[in-house]
C-alpha cells in the first residue's frame, strides 16, 4: 500500500505543480508537498494518527487554495 499512496500523493502534488505560474504560484505546491510528507511519515514511518490527519487537511486545503479563483485587477 505504500506504494499505491505514493503514487496517489505524486499524482495531487503534481496536479498542484501543474501551470502553478498561472494560478497561485507554488505556495500550494510547497504546501501539499509536506502534507504528503506528513501523510506518509503518520501513516508508515510513525504511525501518528495525528500526523496523518494533519496531512490530510493541509493537502485538502492546498488543493482548495489551488482551485480558488484570483481576483481581476484592473488594466490602468
């Protein structure tokens, strides 16, 4: 299973990379990248059920941070 959820976590870090310049830039990147850590490190390294759901959150709210629309600013 481990290598099933790595893989699941590459492919949502890889979505959050994914024309990062033309959204929100790579602080979501960064950020579902050590969520992922922390989902590995509670779930296989550790088994820290508080480290895993931390990771969970943190890689639910990068994505929404992600998907979040930016504000128009005004060509002047």
């Amino acid at each position: 299973m481990l290598k099933v959820t790595i893989g699941a976590l590459a492919v949502s870090v890889g979505f959050l990379a994914y024309k990062a310049r033309q959204r929100r830039g790579y602080k979501p990147f960064w950020a579902g990248l050590a969520a992922s850590l922390f989902i590995v490190v509670g779930k296989y390294i550790f088994d820290i059920q508080l480290v895993l759901y931390s990771g969970v959150i943190l890689l639910i709210a990068a994505s929404l941070w992600n998907s979040w629309p930016k504000k128009k600013t005004a060509n002047r």
